[in-house]
C-alpha cells in the first residue's frame, strides 16, 4: 500500500526538530520505517541512526519491515538495551541492574561514566509520551542528538504507574524550535467505534482529532457477565476474531475459566513476553485472545470486548478505555461489571 499524501509529507519533512502527534492507527510504525529507509537512501551513515522503540517486540517489527533495506550498524531497540550496549561496549558490568530488574539504573550508570557515551546524530523516538524523566534526559541532555524524530500521543499515555510523564511530550512540541505534524488519518476503526472512543476520551476534557477512514463499526453497551459475552462470539466471526480486554490478570484468568466451561478455546499472553512469531501464532490460532488493556497496546483485532470494573475512572483511566476501544476494527462491547449486591448483616437477638 502507498503512503497518504499526510504520510509521505512527515516522511519527507526536512526540520531538524519533528515531533508526530500519531494518533491511533494513523500509520506511525509504516511512517517511521519510510523515514529511516529515507535517510539511508540520502547517504546518512547508518552508525549515526537509533531508532528507540517501546519494546523489544516492537523493534523486531521495524528490522523486518524494512527488510532488505536494514544496514548493519543501524541501532533498533529499547532505550534500555541501548544504555546496556553503550556500558558493555566499555567493558562495565550491567549484571546486577538486569538481574534485579533495575533497568532505570542504567542511565545513572551512563552518567558515571561519560566515557561510554555514544554521541548520536540521528535519533528516531516512538511511544514518546510513554517516556520517563531518566529517559529524556537521556536521549535529550545525555546523547544530544543533531536531530531527532519523535512520535507519540498524550491521549494513548497509559504508563503513569512506571514512572512515565507525557507532560514532557507536551513540553517537548511548545519549544520554538521544533516542527509538530499531525498524523491523524485512522485506518483501523469503523467511524462509529471512533466517535465512540472519542466520547470517551472527552470525559478526561481530552480530545481526539482524529478522522476515521473507515465507515461502520458497531459499538453496543451492557453488562459484563459471561453471558452476554458468549452470545456475541458465537454469532460474530470466529474465535480467533476476538480480544476480551481486563485490568489485571485475576479477572483474565476468571474469564478464561469460564471460557473454558463453555467450551471456548482462549488463550492470554503479555506482550513483552512472546515473540513476533509466538504472537503471529497465537493471533492466527483459532481462539479467544484475552489480555490486559496495557498488553493489547499496539495490537489491533477485528471484534474487542472491553471489561470494565464499575465506577473505574480517572484521566489516566479514560486514555486507557481510548486505547482499549481503539484496538478494535469492526466490534467493540464495551462491557461494564454489575454492581454486586451486599449481603444483609445478620442482626443478634438482644434480651432486654
């Protein structure tokens, strides 16, 4: 498929200074791809070229699509795994910050050590508004990039509980010298399940400016109960069709047992955890995908159902009921838990 007119335009931008406000299914990881495959194609040494990437998953991707055009010496990764290659390279123990689980430490290790610093001139950013203190300073103050190409979305910033800030997003668009575009053509969502989310969003006074390129959808409302859930799969496609969204992961086991009880195959992963193939596997295999609303971040499906506890509410929470009703393409059920009755107190008998 050929680029939009909107996309090749942010491809071939020539700031020094762009940041991409990508809204949902806009196209963000084709356009990063093209401009990559642009620099190249202009001469730009591939050992001055990073493109930092949300997750592992997500950098595999981008090597894949560019396919034959990817050079050695290009860096593709997380911002993590890029602090780890410029400490190792230097010959410093990162051991013990990965054993623990204590990756944010890496960048105070780099400060430590300026000398393991890689001077970067071209760094490509994605997921930006899902980016730390640590990490900015690190990609902004510590590597001090010629130029740099970020992309991102304050309305899809769903990570506050890691340490994530998308004010700095913000912040970043307002200097005077950086060029903003706005890739917001979504080719995903049916008009009516973009409304929708939009609707959403706007209960946080948010908003979404997004224009939905594909007509339809159907969105239909009600109560979170199996019941309702087994009715529309086995009347709208197949298994394999269908994503239930959860917030943790005892209510996604909940459900796949009672899945299972109505003899519904399903199966849940966490993205960070599998592969591009085991996700291609398990997104082909004939069953019910059920995840959290974080793992289903960059994942689309045709039909989602989206379980919601009650009175679940917040301005993060809205961005996380936009990205969970922006996964889906033709279906979404937007499922709300009952509210559960409490059982009368049992009154003793008093002698007077």
């Amino acid at each position: 498929m050929e680029l939009s007119k909107l996309q090749k335009e942010i491809v071939n931008a020539t700031e020094p200074y762009i940041v991409v406000v990508a809204s949902a299914a806009a196209g963000k990881t084709r356009v990063l791809t093209e401009r990559v495959r642009k620099m190249l194609r202009d001469g730009t040494d591939p050992k001055d070229i990073a493109v930092i990437t949300f997750t592992n998953l997500a950098a595999q991707e981008l090597k894949e699509r560019l396919a034959g055009d990817y050079k050695d010496g290009i860096y593709i990764g997380t911002i993590h795994s890029l602090a780890n290659y410029m400490l190792l390279s230097h010959g410093i123990d990162t051991k013990a910050y990965l054993d623990n689980d204590k990756f944010d430490l890496l960048f105070a290790a780099v400060k430590k050590n300026p000398q393991c610093i890689k001077h970067i001139r071209h760094i490509l950013l994605d997921e930006a508004q899902d980016t730390s203190p640590e990490e900015y300073e690190f990609i902004f103050d510590i590597i001090n990039p010629v130029t740099f190409f970020v992309a991102g979305d304050y309305n899809q910033s769903i990570y506050s509980f890691k340490g994530c800030d998308p004010e700095l997003f913000n912040q970043l668009m307002e200097q005077p010298d950086v060029t903003v575009y706005n890739l917001n053509e979504n080719y995903r969502n049916g008009n009516n399940i973009l409304n929708f989310a939009k609707k959403i969003l706007s209960e946080s006074y948010a908003f979404d400016k997004s224009v939905a390129m594909r007509p339809g959808g159907t969105v239909w409302e009600g109560e979170a109960t199996i019941e309702n859930l087994k009715n529309w799969i086995q009347r709208q496609g197949e298994f394999k069709d269908w994503a239930v969204l959860c917030t943790t992961n005892g209510i996604i086991a909940e459900i796949r047992e009672q899945l299972e009880a109505l003899d519904i195959p399903s199966v849940s992963f966490r993205q960070g955890e599998v592969t591009k193939d085991q996700l291609e596997e398990m997104m082909n295999s004939n069953c019910v995908k059920v995840l959290t609303y974080w793992s289903a971040k960059g994942l689309e499906f045709p039909n989602v159902a989206a379980w919601k506890p009650k009175n679940w509410g917040g301005d993060e929470t809205c961005r996380v009921n936009y990205v969970g009703a922006t996964r889906a393409k033709d279906i979404l059920l937007w499922m709300e838990e009952p509210h559960k009755k409490k059982k009368p107190i049992k009154q003793k008998s008093k002698w007077f």
